[in-house]
C-alpha cells in the first residue's frame, strides 16, 4: 500500500509521533475497540480505517493503555 500525503494527515504530527513511542519495542500489544495491536503499523492502518470519532476514541484507548 502507498501512502498518499492525504493518509498521512488523517493522524496528525503528535498522533503519529506518540503512537511511534508507544509501539517501538513492543513485546505486549495493546488491545483497543477488541482487537490487539503490537506494531505501530498495524495501529496506524486500523485508526485510518475509522471515522473521525472512532479514531479519537481508539487513540485514547491506546495512549491509556501505554502507561
């Protein structure tokens, strides 16, 4: 899959950034709307695919879970 300047920015700059933090030598995934993410990509590509509250939500459920 190529990405698009237009896929990129449906996450922003910090978004993308923090979820880079969150994943990077990740040995236990993070489970968010029931499914279990252990790379940044798998993350990034699931969050695309939602609406924009929908992505709002699993992103926060994401960041909580991180810490």
């Amino acid at each position: 899959m190529v990405m698009t300047g237009e896929d990129e920015q449906v996450l922003s700059r910090s978004q993308r950034r923090s979820l880079r933090r969150i994943y990077n030598g990740r040995s236990v995934p993070i489970v968010a709307d029931g499914r279990a993410f252990l790379t940044y990509k798998e993350a990034r590509q699931y969050l695309q695919s939602l609406t924009d509250e929908g992505r709002d939500a699993a992103y926060a459920e994401m960041r909580g879970q991180a810490k």
